[in-house]
C-alpha cells in the first residue's frame, strides 16, 4: 500500500452464460481466501457481456454475485454495510468479453483495518449525534434505540405486487448483514402503500412477509423478523399524492426496533 490508502480488489472471471467458476477460477478464490482471512471485504460487484438480452445479463450477474458470496461468506470477515452489485452489461466494458465476465471482490488488508472509515470515506459519529438520513444502514442501527424505525431506502417492488425489483438486492443484503452482523437484534418489517384510500389486498402487508421471506431463505431466524403492514394508515403525505415523489415516499418500506 502507498501513502493513499485504498480498496483492494480482486477478480474472478466466468465462461460464456455461466454463473459457476470453472476449476482454475475456483482454485484462484480459493487460494486468495487463504491468503486474507484476515482482510475484510466491503463490496462484491458482478458484471457481464453483452451476449444475451439486458434483462437476462442483469440476472446473470448477480448470479455471479450470489455464487462469489455464498464461497466465501462463512470464511472472510464482512463488512456490516457490505455492497452486493450486479451491472449486467451496463458499464464501461473492455473490449475483450472474456475480462468482461467477472466479480469483483472489493476488500481491505488486515493491516489497514484500522483506517477502514478513512479509505472508505465514512466520518464517525457518537452517541449522541443525530445520524443523517444518508447514512449507511449499519450506523443507522447502531445508534438506534428499542422503538425507532428506520425507512429502508431502495427496497422496492413491482407495480401492484408484492415482487421485489432486481434493483433492491444492494439494500435487501444490506439488510440480511446487519441481522447477520447483530445477532441478538429483532425487528419489526412494516409495509407502506400510497395512491389509494385503502389497502384491499393487503399488500402492504404482503410486501413486508417478502422482505422477511428474503432474510429467512437466506438463514436468518423467522423468531427475530416480525411482519405487519399499515396500508395508507401512516403515510408521510397526504392522500391523494400530490406528486409522484410524495407518493414514492409514501410506498416505503420501514424497520422498527423490537430489542438489540
């Protein structure tokens, strides 16, 4: 490392439409995993080429991703906040396919651990300092108290369901980390609609049993995950939304504090 202390990364790379490491690729993964059992990993990016159509690289690479993840999760420390990041084919590629096809783990050497909130850009906060809305979610659960609620910002689902869109998987593992990273912590999943004068199908409802369907598939106790949905009972802007902003922000998703 030089004076400017920075990310490390690492990359592995995948054959054509795969989402498994063929044998050498797995033994370099494995190898590095070896070699830094003592590094913390922040962010895992998954990428692709241009082979196949938009929708179908976006799923493959977060195929990539997932796969990455669940070889080394039990292995290298991660951080609370981790980033999970599938860019299909959307972003600068190179113009060999074959480097375009990859996951990038992003992470940070043991011995620089002690500046990790330096290299990342993170200013601490106390006690008793009011945590900014922007925020990563582990500070916000850090400071927070029995009782308070948390929006989970960029949780969101597809129109009139209870589906979650692809572009929430960075915010669900952020999630499914901070359970994982506290593990006497219990909370309450709470759904939001907008737009109507009630919620008939109750998907408010059915939108916070997904979010915790999610937590659970992934290995986290049913018991520390509570559901209830509040329809258009609590919204934060008038009924009828005046604009779509306001009516985005009324279709949240929160988390309440049940005990840390």
């Amino acid at each position: 490392m030089n004076a400017v202390f920075a990310q490390e990364q690492m990359s592995v790379f995948f054959e054509s439409n795969k989402y498994e490491l063929n044998a050498k690729e797995e033994a370099k993964l494995k190898d590095w995993i070896g070699k830094n059992k003592a590094s913390k990993i922040v962010a895992i990016n998954g990428y692709t080429d241009e082979v196949g159509t938009s929708s179908y690289n976006d799923s493959l690479a977060q195929k990539r991703v997932d796969f990455v993840f669940d070889y080394i999760k039990d292995k290298i420390n991660i951080r609370g906040d981790f980033k999970s990041r599938s860019f299909g084919e959307k972003f600068a590629q190179t113009g060999n396919d074959a480097e375009n096809r990859r996951t990038t783990v992003f992470y940070i050497l043991e011995e620089d651990l002690e500046r990790e909130n330096e290299i990342l850009g993170i200013k601490e906060v106390s006690d008793t300092t009011v945590v900014d809305e922007n925020a990563p979610l582990h500070e916000k659960i850090k400071h927070a108290k029995k009782g308070d609620k948390i929006i989970l910002k960029n949780i969101n689902f597809h129109q009139n369901t209870f589906a979650i869109t692809q572009d929430s998987n960075g915010a669900l593992y952020d999630l499914l980390f901070v359970m994982q990273n506290n593990p006497t912590l219990r909370v309450q999943i709470q759904g939001h609609i907008c737009c109507v004068d009630k919620d008939r199908r109750n998907l408010s409802l059915e939108r916070a049993k997904q979010v915790r369907r999610f937590l659970v598939f992934k290995g986290v106790s049913q018991q520390r995950v509570f559901v209830t949905g509040f329809g258009v009972t609590k919204p934060l802007h008038s009924i009828p939304e005046e604009t779509e902003e306001k009516a985005a922000e009324n279709r949240r998703v929160e988390l309440e504090i049940i005990s840390k």
